[in-house]
C-alpha cells in the first residue's frame, strides 16, 4: 500500500474524499485481499482511538501491524534495509496512534462524560432542539441520550427505539448516531432511524443529503445512502439491503400517521402496542404469515382495528388494556 491510497483510507474515514475515490478503494478491497487487510488494520486503529476512546484496542491493532511487517521483512530477507513501502506504513501507522493517544489524553483530561436522557411513553412523542439547532422528535417508547460534550469535538448520540433528524450543516463536526449495532454519520441531512431493541430490523431511511452507515465497526460493511435510500439492517443473520421507501411509510408517525407497509401481524402488533399503550395478543398462529398494508391518520384505536379487519378479515376484543385477535388471511 502506497501513500496515495493510505491518504484516501483516512479520507474514507473521515468522510472527505470523493464517490469516486470511495468507489475505488471499495473495488480495491473487494479485489485485493493483501490491500483489505492493510485497510481494516488501519481503520481498526482509527475507530479503536478516535471514535470508541478504545486506547487498548488501538495499541493492539498497532501491535498487530508491527509484527505483520517483522515477518515480511525476515521472509524477504531485508532486516537491515526495509522496504520502503512497508517502512514507510509502518511509521504512517506510528503516527497515526501517536496522533490518537493526544485525543484520547485530551479527550479523558478535559472530558468527564455524563448524559441527559431524553424519553417517550408509549403514545408519546418528543421534540428535542439540540445545542446546533439539530431536530430530533422522538417515537413513541424510545429513549435519546445526549453527551455533556455534544458539540465540542464532535455530535454523538446514542438512541434506542426510533427518530427523525434533522440535521444542522456542519463539515468540521460529524453528526454520529449509535442504534444497536449500527452506526450513522451525516454532515447535515434529514432522515429517520428504526432501531427497537425487540424488532427484528433496523431502518435508516434518507430522505435528504448523504449519511454513511457502518455496521459492527466493520469498515467493510459500510454503506453510502442517497436521498431515497433504506437500509435494512436484519439482527438475526447480521445482514444488510438496501432499497427505496416512501417517505410516509418511514417517517409518517411524527405527523400522526400510523402506516403498515406490508407487515407482518406480529410486527404489526409490536407497532399498535407502542402507538395506543397496550399489550395485543394474537389468538391465531394463521395470522403470523399475513402482510398489511395501510396508513391510519390521527385514528382511535377502535377505528384503526375496524379499518383492519375489514383489510384483512381478523376479528378482535378489547378487554382493559389488552387487544385480542383471532381470525385468518384472506
């Protein structure tokens, strides 16, 4: 690996190159299995330091390249004279950590983190203005934790549940969000993330700008989202897609509107019991393969449940705060 593409690395991570040099060090990796592996020990050193504050990590990784270029050089029979290439990493890489321990000291001296907890019952929604200006309104049953540094040296926030961004421009400030195992970065943008802890899929959907979402901190798995782009992001076999989406099937609840897009019962039932606070039990197992489709503006409970089953046939009772369904597909 050259100084060329060791500079586009840690442009890529800092998201300041072009498409087409991202596009190029993506076919690089897919295609070159040497260059993938000098690509994910770099970036493991850059996360370890810069983003998590994971000094031990970082060291290790270091470690790990240090010795990678030992061997090379005994095979190749240059202990002496190294070469050039591989000195040339090798301190690149030392100066890289040397640059991430002063963050990390800086980071540690002059940081102690505490947070401010924002969070929704069930039925509820939250507007939240942050510092920057950013907008966040926050679902129903969710919880926003906001760093005492929000805006210092970065925008990181932590979510669990589901909300919509709005996002203030801000090149030199990276707005992070960290929902379960995924990871988003956007400059200024605005979209929705979906990330219930008990859903079996995490959503980001973009409806403005340019967000780049990261998967398990795997570099690899990286993805470039443009306005109109979903990631699907399904937890039991940690596997990613993306695909288009309709704006109010993504984002329609912070209007009131309560859409299904062709959604299981049981997933559907999980997106009732959060919206009205109750518990909806289904009495059928026939009902677990039916896909709904519909979108409920400003409803009752009662008209939402009259509306489907005249969609798909069920019927139900309301005993006190529990919803029963029975039936089966039409």
């Amino acid at each position: 690996m050259d100084e060329h593409d060791y500079s586009l690395i840690i442009g890529y991570l800092e998201s300041s190159i072009t498409d087409k040099d991202v596009h190029y060090l993506l076919h690089k990796v897919q295609n070159d299995s040497e260059f993938a592996e000098r690509f994910n020990e770099v970036a493991e050193i850059w996360n370890a330091g810069k983003i998590n504050h994971d000094l031990p990590r970082a060291k290790h990784a270091l470690k790990r390249l240090h010795q990678r270029i030992e061997a090379v050089e005994i095979k190749t029979n240059t202990k002496k004279v190294i070469n050039k290439k591989l000195a040339w990493l090798s301190a690149a890489a030392a100066i890289l950590f040397l640059c991430l321990l002063f963050f990390h000291t800086e980071f540690n001296k002059t940081t102690t983190l505490t947070y401010i907890e924002k969070h929704t019952g069930a039925g509820q929604k939250m507007n939240i203005t942050l510092p920057d200006g950013s907008l966040v309104v926050l679902n129903t049953l969710s919880t926003l934790k906001i760093p005492s540094n929000y805006g210092i040296r970065n925008r990181e926030l932590q979510l669990k549940g589901e909300a919509w961004f709005e996002v203030e421009k801000n090149p030199q400030k990276p707005f992070i969000v960290h929902t379960g195992h995924i990871q988003t970065l956007v400059l200024g943008t605005k979209f929705n993330i979906s990330g219930y802890p008990d859903d079996e899929m995490a959503k980001v959907s973009l409806v403005e700008g340019k967000v780049q979402v990261d998967i398990d901190n795997d570099t690899r798995k990286r993805q470039i989202l443009k306005p109109g782009d979903q990631l699907i992001y399904t937890k039991k076999d940690s596997t990613s897609a993306i695909t288009t989406f309709i704006k109010d099937d993504a984002a329609g609840w912070k209007d009131n509107l309560l859409t299904l897009n062709y959604e299981s019962w049981p997933e559907a039932a999980k997106k009732i019991s959060r919206w009205y606070n109750v518990k909806v039990e289904l009495k059928s197992t026939a009902l677990t393969d039916c896909k709904l489709k519909g979108s409920f503006a400003s409803m009752s409970l009662t008209q939402v449940l009259r509306q489907l089953s005249y969609i798909s046939g069920i019927s139900w009772e309301i005993q006190g705060k529990t919803v029963y369904i029975t039936g089966k597909c039409n």
